[in-house]
C-alpha cells in the first residue's frame, strides 16, 4: 500500500516499511505545489493535477510513469476519479467549467452546468450517484450524475469561503466542508439541511475528513496546529491531536487503523488510532509543505474492524508501560476490544496483562488480542479449549455466530468431562464488549467462582443461560434500533411524497386556471366578432343601397343633358 503526498512534486511511501518508492515530477515544471491528487477505484492509477499545465493520469501498476495528458481540458484546477470506474474523471477549471472525461475515448464525455468561480475541489458521492464541486466564491454545488443538472447549492453557515469538501463513501447523503472561519460543517442533502456545525478551529480549516466505517465520526485539521475528531450524532468532541506544526491534510490508512497527517514543514506523520497521544512514524518527505496525502485504495481492506468504534479515537488516560517502543513497534499497551456486533460503541479500556513481566510475554497478550473474537463466553473467564468458539462478522445488521468444533462438542457430552487443564491456557477476554478482569485459570471466572467444584455441565447450562439472555438483550436493543429507523424513513418518505402531492396539485391548478382564462377569452372573442359581422353587414347593405341610388341619380342627369 502506497501513501502519496504532493508539494511540488509527487512521493510515493510503502507501508508499513514507510520507504520512498517513487517519485514523480509532472511535466510542466514550473514552481509551486500541486493543486489536486485522487486515487483510482483499484488504486494503480493517480491523477495529478501540477501548478500549471494539464492534468496528468500516472500509473504505477509496474513502474511509475505517465499514462496520459487531458489535453482537451485547459488550465484545470482539480480533478477526481469516480468511485466505481477508473474510466471517467471529473475536473474542474479555473474558469468555473465542470467537465466529465473519458479517459479511454480521450474526449470529454458530459458537461456540467458551469460555476460564477473557479472550481477548487471536486469528487463524487458514494455509489457516483451526484457529483459535488467546492467554488471559490463559498459555493458548494451539487449535480445529478445522470441528469446533469444541479440538484442544490450549499454554503458553510456564517462564512464566505470553503477549504476543504468530502463526501462520505458510504452515506450517499452526507458532504461535509470546512472555512476559513474555523466551521466544520456536515449537510444531508436528502433534506438539504445542516446535521452538524462546530466552530472546530481558531485558524482556518485545512481538511476534513469522514471516518470510512464509522458514519458519526468526522476529522478536521486546522492552521491552529491541532487535529480534532467529532461525533456528529451526539454534537460533540471526541478528541484533540496537538501537533508541532500546521497540519494540510488528513487521511486514514489500513483500513482506517492509522490516521496519516501532512504538515506544512513537509512532514508525514502516522498515528495509531488506537493511541493518539504520539505519532508511531514521522518522515520527513518534502523541502515544502505537504499540500495533499491521500493513501492508496484496496480492496484486500475493505473488511470492517473494531477500530472503527468511536472508542478508538477516545483520548486514553491509562498510564503507558515501561517497555521501549523497538520491543513493541505499534502499541503501546494491550487494548480490549471495543465494539460488539451490533455495532454498538462502548468506552475503551486498557489493562496490562498479569505476568507482563518479560517483553515475550507482552508481545504474546498483544498477538492474543489481536487473534481472538468476541465471544460471551471468553467474558466468562473460560479457556478457549473447553468453550465453544464465536466468529464475529462486523457488518451490520450480523450476530455472534457460536460454531463449536467438534473436539469441543465431545468435550460437552454426558459423562466426558476435562481431566486437566492445558498448562498455556490463557483467558482471552480483551475482545469482549464487556469490562472483566483478566483471569489466570479456569477456577477464577468471574462468572461462577467455584469452579472447582462445579461439574462440566452445570457450567454449560450457567453459561447457555447466560448466552440466551444477552442475545436476547442484543436483539431487543437492535430491535428498538431498527423500528426507530424504519419509522424515521418511513416519515422521509411520506413527506415526500406529500410534497410531491403538493407540487402536483398546485401545477394542476395553475393549468385548470390557465385553461379557464382561455375559455373565457375565446368565448369573448366568438360573441364578439359574431355581433360586429351582423352590424357591418348591414351598413355594408345600407351603403350599396345609396351607391345604386346615386347612380340611378347620375344617369338621369346625362340622359336629360343629352336630351
């Protein structure tokens, strides 16, 4: 996996050895930083666009090189790939043109209705459904991918300007901005209306950042040396990052593990999500700031983890242990795991193992906690070899699935019950959504605290009780969840629908009106000209009548004057 930062020029890092790979110069050569850096769907592309000159599509499939120049597009200003093709890239100019590319066909494929300012940010919503464009007049744009025209304009509350535009890659709704105010600011364009607002920063903001599981969490980085993490569900702030230096951009890396931070002075810095307090790398990439970092996109990490849980970016208070950090290069202390199932949140806890005596030791909880799943039954202090194991699928909506193996079904049968205990078996409760202590052996759960004395299938039955009353309580939960959901989108739609009911209507009228007022002109118009044609024939009858008798007249006149 690659992290590619930009300032003049383009470096490519590997993680996790965090080694230069390569690095790219874009044709135009002129100084300044680049404007714009996006990542193709299955990460083997780039598009750059450098200070001056076209935008560039580099590959880096075998080698890095440059594929190919938009010529058609000039003085460009941002660029983006859409999220379900490589095919088509959206850039925006200077000029206010939004144009919509073929990168195959080499022609520009669609335009967009053209913006009062220069366009400064482009990308699309989840799934390409609207493309959305950051202007520099503060206008944030909103287009309909199909139909090609504007859907809405949004603007950050109490500011002029907009530094930053994302849209979430799972909510097909939510865009979040920031301003040179210090706002943060998340809008559901379903309803058109602000869901979240914070003044994040005392400096201006430099980037924002929707977390890619968790939909509540959002960053934001700012010119006041600070990174900040917000839960826009309950309005509040999670957590702050102090940094040494203004930080420019922001982005989560393997699979939202690590936050990656680039730094005016040109450094990157790489934070464990799972301990914000120290950065876990720091390289010194460029001379100049590093002005965009985006990390490459795969779909080897597409898999949910439980750093995602809000608990994650909680700021830790637990004392750091004695070990040096070359012992255990990633952690800092063993960490329970923090979500369940259901998705639910719940605070973080980190305890030290009990015979953390030797660095082997440490290294060996560490391991454990990272292998095991949750399971209700590790909470009970059991050993993994006399319980049954669980598989937790973190998607929404999935339960525990307890499978049990078959030497653990024979173990549970009548009359087979465990002679000895295994002489390496260690409690492995640092995966259960639950606050338990760690247990040194079978005897000390803390669920039945004579074991000693109780039989194999009394624990079984204490512990399917157990099981069937938290499942149970899960369910009802997910329950309550599910019914407050349905009703909240059951509500959209019927507003929805009676707004649509509302505008058919009115339109009705308006034609039923228009149709009545040309009745009443037409019928006026009828009787009208029927009257005039009866009276102009008359006159008409009335006029040749005196022309006949005038003549009758002069002809009299000649015929006595001949005479």
């Amino acid at each position: 996996m690659y992290i590619a930062s930009a300032s003049s020029i383009v470096k490519f890092y590997d993680f996790p050895s965090n080694q230069l790979v390569y690095t790219y110069q874009p044709k135009y050569t002129i100084e300044g930083p680049c404007r714009s850096l996006s990542w193709a769907k299955d990460g083997n592309w780039i598009a750059v666009v450098p200070y001056t000159g076209c935008t560039e599509i580099v590959t880096l499939k075998d080698q890095c090189k440059l594929l190919h120049t938009v010529q058609d597009i000039p003085e460009p200003s941002c660029a983006s790939f859409q999220n379900l093709t490589k095919r088509n890239i959206v850039v925006g100019t200077k000029q206010g043109q939004i144009l919509l590319y073929d990168i195959k066909m080499k022609s520009v494929k669609a335009r967009y209705p053209k913006a009062k300012g220069s366009i400064t940010h482009v990308g699309f919503t989840a799934k390409d459904t609207h493309c959305f464009a950051g202007c520099s007049n503060g206008d944030i744009l909103l287009f309909n991918n199909v139909a090609k025209n504007m859907s809405c304009s949004l603007r950050v509350p109490k500011s002029d300007s907009v530094t930053d535009v994302k849209a979430h890659s799972l909510k097909r709704n939510f865009i979040m901005a920031g301003s040179n105010d210090g706002i943060v600011c998340v809008w559901d364009v379903n309803v058109n209306k602000v869901k979240f607002k914070a003044d994040a920063h005392t400096g201006p903001v430099s980037s924002v950042l929707f977390h890619p599981q968790n939909v509540m969490l959002v960053v934001s980085a700012g010119s006041d040396r600070s990174v900040r993490i917000f839960d826009i569900e309950s309005h509040t702030r999670v957590n702050k990052i102090a940094v040494e230096n203004n930080v420019l951009s922001i982005d989560f890396l393997d699979n939202s593990l690590y936050l990656v931070m680039g730094t005016q002075n040109g450094k990157i810095l790489i934070y464990d999500t799972r301990s914000l307090r120290e950065p876990v790398n720091s390289l010194d990439a460029h001379s100049s700031a590093v002005k965009h970092l985006l990390c490459q996109n795969s779909s080897e990490n597409s898999v949910v983890t439980n750093s995602s849980s809000l608990s994650s970016f909680v700021a830790d208070e637990a004392p750091q242990p004695s070990k040096s950090t070359e012992e255990l290069p990633s952690i800092t202390a063993v960490k329970k795991r923090t979500s369940d199932v259901f998705g639910y949140l719940v605070q973080a806890q980190v305890q030290s193992p009990a015979n953390a005596a030797t660095p082997e030791l440490l290294k060996k909880s560490y391991k454990s906690s990272l292998d095991c799943g949750d399971s209700f039954l590790n909470a009970l202090g059991l050993d993994k070899n006399t319980t049954l194991d669980s598989e937790v699928f973190l998607d929404e909506g999935d339960c525990h699935k307890l499978v049990p193996t078959k030497e653990q079904s024979l173990i549970f049968e009548v009359g087979n019950t465990p002679k000895t205990q295994p002489k390496d078996s260690k409690i492995q409760t640092n995966s259960t959504p639950f606050s338990l202590q760690e247990q040194a052996c079978f005897n000390a759960s803390p669920i039945i605290p004579n074991c000693a004395s109780t039989s194999v299938t009394q624990v079984q039955n204490v512990n399917s009780e157990y099981i069937k009353t938290e499942i149970k309580q899960s369910m009802e939960q997910l329950e309550t969840k599910l019914s407050y959901l349905f009703m909240d989108h059951a509500h959209q739609i019927r507003k929805m629908i009676l707004d649509l009911h509302m505008a058919t209507m009115k339109e009705f009228i308006k034609v039923e009106d228009r149709f009545l007022m040309m009745r009443e002109d037409l019928a006026f118009v009828t009787s009208g000209n029927g009257d005039n044609l009866i009276e102009e024939n008359m006159n008409l009858k009335l006029r040749v009548e005196q022309l006949e008798n005038e003549l009758a007249r002069i002809k009299v006149k000649d015929s006595n004057a001949n005479s």
